[in-house]
C-alpha cells in the first residue's frame, strides 16, 4: 500500500473520523489485485448511530415531504 497518502480510512460520523465496529475492509486495484487502502467496516450499530445523528440534519433540509410514503406518491 505504499505511495498512498493515507493506508487507513475512517468512517465519518457526526462530525468524527471513527472506526467500524466490524473491522477494516481491504480495497483492491481490480487491474492488479493490490491492496490500495483499508477502509473501515461498520456494522449495524455504526449505521443506526450516523442514521439518529444525520435525521435531524435531513428533515431540516428537506423543503419538500420527503421520505418511504412520497417516493410511493
């Protein structure tokens, strides 16, 4: 992974760089197989923690009714 700026990448939450609950993930160059960087791998309570911090944000960006009952609309 050499001549990379940074070899392991954060998820970003609520305005911090976290790691993942579920361990790192090795992202490969599909045209040689090397490994590029880490990234890491969130599991279920990652998301349900960004989800709850990023709600309020959305509905107060939101001009529009916006969510699973207007996509059916």
């Amino acid at each position: 992974m050499a001549g990379l700026k940074q070899d392991y990448w954060q998820n970003y939450v609520d305005g911090n760089w976290v790691d993942g609950g579920a361990g790192r993930l090795t992202v490969e160059n599909p045209g040689t197989g090397e490994p590029l960087a880490e990234i890491a791998l969130a599991d279920a309570t990652d998301i349900d923690r960004a989800v709850k911090r990023h709600s309020p944000v959305m509905k107060a960006a939101c001009c529009y009714p916006c969510g699973p009952s207007s996509a059916a609309e």
